[in-house]
C-alpha cells in the first residue's frame, strides 16, 4: 500500500488491449501521471463512487497499490445482487475484455490479487456471488490459475460452478486477437466443476457398451478358462511354501509369455541372480533343466536356446543385493514408458518390506502402490508373497493356503485382482505324491466364479515342466530325451 488515492486521471481507450474508451469510462480505468510516469489506474469502489483503493498498472507492468483493496471484486459496483450468471476473472483488464464483448450487459467482476489471493477473495464475498444462478471461473490458463480455479472451485456450490477453458491465455489475449466469438462461446460453453475422479455413468458409456474382455492366456489352459485370461491394469498374488513350486510355476509362465504370445517380459527376482532366472526361461522353452547338472541336456542347446530372439524381448533386474521399493517402482515406469514392456514379474513382495521396522505397514503402503500403478501404466503383474506358518499341517507337507498366510494378506487382498496359492506335499513317502501340486484359486475379484476351483498339477521331470492333471510320465533315467 502507498499514500493517498490519485485524485486526477481520465478514462481513455487502450488500443494496445483491445479495449474503448466507453468500456474505460465505465469501469473507472483511467490514465494519469504518477511521479512522471504514464499509469494506468483500476478504482476499486464498493459503491461506485466512494473509491478505497487504487491498482496502478505502469508501462513495464509493475504494479502499486494505494489505498485499501481488500477483498473488494473489481466492477462489483456495476451489477446488481442477484441474476442468472456471474463471470469472474483473475485481472481488471480481463474482466473489462469480456464485458466488452457482451456490451456490458452481463455481470463481470475480477478478483483484486490475482490467482494467489483468488480463493481469500471469493469466499469473502460468498453471500454476494450465491445470488447469481451460474458462477463461472475464466482464470488465466496458466498452470497458477488453473490451480487457483480448481481451488475455488471446491468452495462453490456443486452444480453452480462452470470453469471456462480458452485456446488463449485469458480472456485480454483473445479480444487482442479479434477472437470475440469464440471467448463468447467458450463462456457459454464453461463446463460444471466436478472434482478430479468423479465421473457421470453417461460419460462411461462408450466403456460400457465394449463386449467383456477376455484376456492374455495362462500357460495353463483350465486356468485360462476359469480366469477369462489376464488383463492390463491386475495385480496377480501368488502365494506357496518354500520349495513347493512356485519357481517353476513362474518361469514356465514367463517362457509362455515371450515363445507363445511374442511378448515383452521383464522379471524382478530378489532370491536369485538373472542369470538362473534365464537359465529356467530356457529350459521351459524347450523342455529343458538348464539350471539342473547332468540332467540331459548339452551346452550347445543352452547356448542355441539362449541365442533365440525372445531374448531380446526379456528384461531382469539385476538388484545387487538392494530390494528397495521405491527404486523398483521407478524401473518398472522405466521399463514402460522406455521399453513398452507390459508383463511384469515381481518374486518376491516380502523382500521388499525386510528392511522395514513395521514389515506389515511397509507391506500396505507397497500394495497401495501398487495397486494404483497397474492401472496408471496398464499393465500386468503378477508377485509372489511370502506366507506365514499356518496351524496344522505345513504349506511344504501339503498343508492348504489360505488368504490370511500371506504376509501383508490385509492389503494383498485388497489389491490384488487374484490370488493363488500353490500345495505340494513335498515330504511325501510317495514319489508320485511329491511331483504332484494343486493350484488353488483363492480370490477371483472380475467375477468370484474361479474363487475355490482347484487344478492338479504334476511335475514332469524330464522336461521340468508343470502339467495339468495327475499321472503324469515321470522321469526315467533309462530313457533317452531327444532335443
């Protein structure tokens, strides 16, 4: 604030803003001399003629207030209390632009501090602005006044705040450019505030009329059946014992994904290097216990194998001994956005919360995250989880898995768009009951008719592969394995 109110100062046109004389003259915007200098001068007046305080404008756009501003609405004086829409601007020449293109007939105000005072100015004059049927913000397009309109915005009545978009800054620059019309319409066509995440059904409807999704394929077919395959956008839990399976179920999956669909796979695992998660891959491909001495196969068929292009479409996570979530969420972005990978494997979940001083709060602030990732990068994931000991019988003598042995299950079963659970009685006496394992669908969130099936599984040795059903040929040591 400075001194006292500039008494002399006359209204002329700025040619330079588009704006006449008239439209001056009736929103006391006068010129004047202040200390030698050519100003610009904007009265603010609660009544029209008792003027409080003074913006000066000067010719390198610095600017001065004399008097008292207060939360006073520039041009408030000239509309009456009450009509059926009201446009508020964040500047003085903004407002005095589209009175201007409406020949002054519809109520126009702007608030007196710009976009940062704008939420301070409105709601001191609520009561005043809730007399207008339509409250409608044209604030500069800016990234400060589009906050500021969003802002004001949560203060309004729902359904009586519009926000005005413009192919211009504001709404100045399109009078400049002789864009009148489409300042006009772009008020008129001001679209109803509504916060960030609510959406009308009508607006879904395109969505809606889409046929249900079937998705990728599993490298099981009866769980392709049960599942309608997998999407972009899920979050996949897998949960076992130690040494039940689940390796084996997650690479033959993983070779499934780049042989059979051609697609991008990228693997997080924390329990081995990537060296013996490619030798797995490998040896699913082809049927093959790369990763197993002396168990049928040659270096020339790893080194053949290995050399295939699907390689070239297979990224791993080589962690140094570091499991830290924040950076794994930024390698999968990376890997999205850079890479186009869209499958993602992450084995295991647990690892990622073992440095943490409150492992199951570190577990739900991961899976909230990761929930929300799935679907802001649509893709696939699916992760393995550690589970608790259960009472009975344990998961590595067949013991049954349950949602709530997973470590974090709170949150894993919130998130997660399945769940699975892998049993295997590996302490069997029988050998054919220590290659044999169930599948368990646990959750099945898209539809719940999948929640509880069971698929058999065995493992094949020669081959190393999981395949559905029981009695499956085991290995024989007499027989020869052809490449």
């Amino acid at each position: 604030m400075s001194g006292s109110l500039i008494k002399a100062g006359a209204p002329q046109a700025i040619v330079a803003r588009g704006l006449t004389e008239e439209t001056c003259a009736k929103w006391q915007y006068l010129v004047a001399t202040y200390q030698g200098e050519p100003v610009q001068i904007a009265n603010y007046s609660a009544d029209g003629v008792n003027v409080v305080g003074q913006k000066l404008r000067f010719k390198d756009k610095r600017f001065l207030v004399k008097g008292s501003l207060g939360d006073l609405l520039y041009g408030q004086w000239l509309w009456r209390s009450k009509g059926r829409r009201i446009v508020i601007t964040e500047g003085e020449l903004d407002a005095m632009s589209i009175s201007q293109c409406f020949d002054h007939k519809w109520p126009v105000v702007s608030i007196p501090n710009g976009a940062s005072g704008a939420k301070k100015a409105i709601a001191a004059n609520l009561q005043w602005l809730l007399g207008f049927e339509e409250i409608v913000l044209c604030f500069d397009m800016d990234e400060a006044g589009q906050a500021a309109a969003k802002e004001c915005s949560g203060i309004l009545p729902p359904g009586r705040c519009k926000v005005a978009a413009l192919p211009l800054k504001d709404a100045n620059e399109m009078l400049k450019a002789s864009r009148t019309e489409e300042l006009v319409a772009c008020l008129w066509n001001a679209q109803e505030y509504r916060p960030d995440g609510i959406v009308l059904a009508r607006d879904v409807r395109e969505k809606v009329l889409k046929p249900p999704e079937e998705g990728l394929p599993w490298c099981l077919p009866s769980l392709s059946a049960a599942t309608y395959g997998r999407r972009y956008g899920e979050a996949v839990a897998l949960g076992a014992g130690t040494g039940v399976g689940k390796t084996t179920f997650l690479t033959q999956q993983i070779a499934f994904d780049l042989k059979e669909l051609g697609l991008s796979v990228a693997v997080f695992a924390f329990e081995q290097p990537p060296e013996e998660t490619v030798k797995r891959v490998a040896g699913q491909m082809v049927g093959k216990t790369f990763h197993i001495p002396k168990s049928g196969w040659t270096q020339s068929e790893l080194e053949v194998t290995t050399s295939r292009e699907e390689f070239d479409r297979f990224f791993l996570y080589d962690h140094f001994g570091a499991c830290d979530w924040e950076v794994v969420r930024e390698r999968i972005r990376y890997l999205r956005h850079s890479k186009g990978v869209r499958i993602f494997y992450l084995d295991h979940l647990t690892a990622l919360a073992a440095a943490s001083e409150d492992e199951r709060v570190a577990l739900e602030k991961i899976m909230a995250e990761l929930g929300s990732l799935v679907k802001e990068l649509s893709i696939w994931l699916l992760f393995v989880s550690h589970l608790a000991t259960p009472e009975g019988s344990p998961h590595e003598e067949g013991g049954r898995v349950k949602i709530r042995h997973f470590k974090g299950s709170r949150a894993i079963g919130f998130w997660s768009h399945f769940m699975f659970g892998l049993e295997r009685d590996q302490q069997s006496d029988a050998d054919g009951d220590k290659n044999t394992s169930v599948l368990r669908v646990l959750k099945d969130r898209p539809t719940g008719q999948s929640t509880g099936l069971t698929i058999p599984l065995t493992y094949d040795v020669p081959s190393g592969l999981l395949k559905e059903g029981l009695g499956v040929h085991l290995f024989n040591s007499e027989e020869k394995d052809p490449f």
